[in-house]
DNA sequence: GCGACAG
DNA sequence: ATCTTGTCGC
C-alpha cells in the first residue's frame, strides 16, 4: 500500500490536479476511529486590503460541545481560488493554523467538500490525508453532484451522487433552511459523517465546529 | 460555444 | 471569500 507522504503546495493549476487524481487512492471511506472525544472545526478569511488568508481552528468536545481550544494562523495566498483546487489555496494556512493545536483532535470539520468532488479529493479529504485524521467535508453549497431537495425539516437528507455513486449527502440541518452538503473526507462512511454534523449541531445551520471556526477567522482579520 | 463552478 | 443596512420570517 502506498503510504502519503507530504507534497509541495507551491505548484502549477496544471500539477495540483494530478497531485489529486494521486491522492485519492490513498482514501478510507469506511469508519477507521475509535471513541470520538473531540471534533475540531476549520475555517479560512480573507483579507483582501492585506491579502492575506486566515486559518481558525476550534476545538470541541463531542459530548458538551464546550469549546476546549482555538487557534488561528496566517498567511499569503500562493495559489488562486480555482473550483475544484481550494486545498491548495487554503491547505497552507490550515496547516500552520493545525500545527499550533496542543490537542490532538479526534475528527476534523471542514467549510468545504470531501469526496464530493471532480477527482474525489476535496478540501476536507486532501486534509484529512495529509494529517491522518478522520475528516467530514461540509459545505454550504453544491461544487458537484446531483441530488434531490430534501425536505424542510431538520434531520431530512437525501443522496449526494456522483454518475450514480452515492458520495455524500444533502443534509437539512435546520427546518426551512438552505441543506448543507456533507461527504465523508478520510477514515469516515457517508451516514457517519451525516450522524456527527448533526450531532454536533446546536440549532444553528452550521454545526457548531465550522460555527466557531468561521467566528474566529473572521475575528483573526482584526 | 455555453453554463456550472467548495471558499 | 469579500463589498454591506435594513428587513422579512420563524
């Protein structure tokens, strides 16, 4: 089996999609943790006035959903926003925001996709590989794959799919809210990765991981 | 050629 | 992502 290693993110649009298409054989999409004691939650802002990127990472507890950590980093963009490539624009700050931690997070958040993607390896899978973590993509909008609406109340999901493999799903995390779009990013199933961004849910359309994280980003800018 | 297109 | 106040609805 071939192992990951690391990979320079200072590459050419041409080079990172085939550092992807690479990638993607490395994924486990079945559940590969033990007990889940702390879920951590990313997040990156922009500062276009000083062009910089800031990462915030939130760390809670999956049973009281106390925060027990935050952090952030920043950074300079060295790559574009391309659809379908934001690991590499975003993938440098979060990892300098991952290195300050002291705590160890048990499953990883991400604003973003996971498998739901072009080459099967979005943000939160890209992530989750390189820190070999279990990771959940959630995103607030669709990048790829079809699906029908869900209904209006919270709970209601329906298939995220991908030329008719199911990649993930459409999940109504709040009644009569825009459904967010959750697939599994590494070491998680599908209906795992639907169960814990409920779980960890509080009321609010976003779970409270990337709630948090995406607060401290944008306070990171100040 | 045209429309879609995570953050 | 970001530029940005009030406003309608649960």
């Amino acid at each position: 089996m071939m192992v990951a290693g690391s990979h320079p993110w200072n590459v050419s649009v041409q080079d990172a999609s085939a550092i992807q298409k690479g990638l993607r054989s490395g994924l486990v999409l079945e559940d590969d943790f033990g007990e889940i004691g702390t879920v951590a939650g990313f997040d990156v802002s922009f500062s276009r006035e000083r062009d910089l990127l800031h990462a915030a990472v939130v760390i809670i507890d999956a049973g009281t959903l106390e925060v027990l950590e935050t952090v952030s980093a920043s950074a300079e963009p060295t790559f574009p926003y391309v659809p379908g490539l934001l690991s590499f624009r975003e993938g440098p700050v979060v990892e300098l925001a991952y290195g300050k931690l002291e705590i160890r997070p048990d499953l990883l958040m991400f604003d973003g996709q996971g498998i739901a993607h072009p080459r099967g390896l979005g943000l939160a899978s890209h992530m989750g590989l390189l820190l070999d973590r279990p990771s959940i993509g959630c995103a607030k909008s669709r990048l790829i794959g079809e699906f029908k609406e869900p209904k209006q109340k919270r709970g209601a999901m329906r298939t995220l799919s991908i030329q008719r493999k199911k990649v993930g799903v459409v999940l109504r995390s709040k009644d009569n809210t825009k459904p967010l779009f959750v697939s599994p990013g590494h070491r998680i199933s599908v209906e795992s990765a639907a169960e814990w961004v409920l779980r960890t849910g509080k009321g609010y359309r976003l779970p409270e991981p990337t709630r948090l994280a995406h607060i401290a980003a944008g306070r990171a800018k100040r």
